[in-house]
C-alpha cells in the first residue's frame, strides 16, 4: 500500500507558500519566477529567492521609514512622493551608493543645508 503524505492527512489548510512560512509580504514565487526569467540565475538554491524577498522587503521597509521620517519634518506635506525618495536616498550615504545608477524621478533632490 502506498504512503500518503502526511500533510494531506492534516487537509488542505495546513499547506503554506514559502512566503507565508518565511513571514514575509513580498511574494517569493514572483522573485522566483523573476530571476529565472530574466536569465540572471541558471540554477537557484530553494533558498535564494527567500533570501532575496526579504533583502528587497527590508531594504523597500527601510526606504520608507526614512522618507515617512522626513515627510514629517517637513510638516504641512505628509506624503511620500518620488521626489521625497529621492531626497531621501540622497540624503543618506549607504541608500546613495546603493541606488547611485537608479533614477526614481526627473526631479532633482533639494539638498537641505545643515546648519
């Protein structure tokens, strides 16, 4: 007699994607799908597309503290805009040298002065 597979003894809602199981909100199938596509990666590990969701979703996370953080010193405009991305990853050296080949908008950042 064959053996069943235990989760299907459990019913269909004990099954769960990667992304679920990883915590994430950043679909990993879509990575997946996206690097094998594009030709980038021949052969992937099981966790390679894993890995990569949460750095694009840490690094997404972080973005948008840090321009929610100067959209509110900025007061009356409470929006995140393409243009405040932009200040925003100007602004900061590490996001700077990450996205230095990478326009958001055609707008060029204000550079605030210190004073």
């Amino acid at each position: 007699m064959p053996r069943t597979r235990q989760s299907s003894r459990r019913g269909p809602s004990s099954r769960r994607s990667r992304t679920d199981r990883a915590e994430l909100t950043f679909s990993v199938s879509l990575v997946e799908r996206l690097l094998r596509e594009s030709g980038h990666a021949r052969r992937l590990s099981q966790t390679v597309p894993i890995l990569l969701t949460a750095i694009l979703e840490f690094l997404t996370r972080r973005l948008l503290e840090l321009a929610s953080n100067e959209a509110q010193r900025r007061g009356a405009q409470r929006l995140i805009t393409p243009e405040l991305l932009d200040l925003t990853i100007y602004n900061n050296r590490l996001l700077s040298e990450l996205f230095q080949s990478t326009t958001i908008s055609q707008v060029a950042p204000e550079v605030r002065s210190s004073s």
